[in-house]
C-alpha cells in the first residue's frame, strides 16, 4: 500500500477535526483561538473569523481525504490514517486550549 495516500489521509483527518471546534464556535457566535489572533492560538478571534477558517480547513480536508488516491470508508487502513488524525489533532486541542480555559484540572468527587 503506498504510503503518500496514508499520510494524506491522516492530514485530512487533521484538519477536517481542526474544522469543527471553529466552526461551531462561529455559528454559536463566541470568539475561539485561531492561528489569526495575538498571540496565535491563544488570543481569540471573532465567530465570523472562525467560521471562514473553519471552512477553509474543510476544503482542506475534503482536497487531502477525497482528491488524493482513492479513500474507501470499507477499507481499514485509509478509515485509520484519517482517525488517527483526528484523534491526535483533538487530543493536542484538549491539552492545549483546556490549559486556557481550565479544561485540565484534575476531577473532584
């Protein structure tokens, strides 16, 4: 299996979870962390700000997952590239933006 296709997929899976944080938090009209604000990351943005870039990262995604080799939804190892993608982008934006917003505290009984 070649591995250019995987590692699309697996930016695809990136960046199409990238999409979703921004963009809800666009539609819901609060201001969100993007690459835009002061400091990038941790400043935030407008909702209009982030509902482009959340689009942006859709058509991103769409271009790495569906345009480049051919991604089956019924074929294992293109459905993982894409997961583990995602899995790691949402697990860094957990650590990341709950460290500002207090997100990483420990749980108490």
């Amino acid at each position: 299996m070649p591995w250019l296709p995987l590692l699309s997929y697996f930016f695809g899976g990136v960046f199409l979870a990238n999409a979703i944080p921004h963009v809800v938090s666009g539609m819901m009209g609060r201001p969100f962390q993007s690459p835009f604000a002061k400091p990038p990351g941790q400043g935030l943005s407008s909702s209009t700000v982030n509902v482009l870039w959340g689009f942006f990262n859709i058509v991103v995604g769409y271009v790495l997952v569906c345009r480049v080799g051919d991604f089956g939804l019924r074929n294992t190892g293109d459905v993982l590239a894409c997961a583990a993608g995602a899995l790691l982008i949402a697990l860094f934006s957990a650590r990341h933006f709950g460290r500002l917003h207090g997100g990483n505290q420990p749980e108490h009984p």
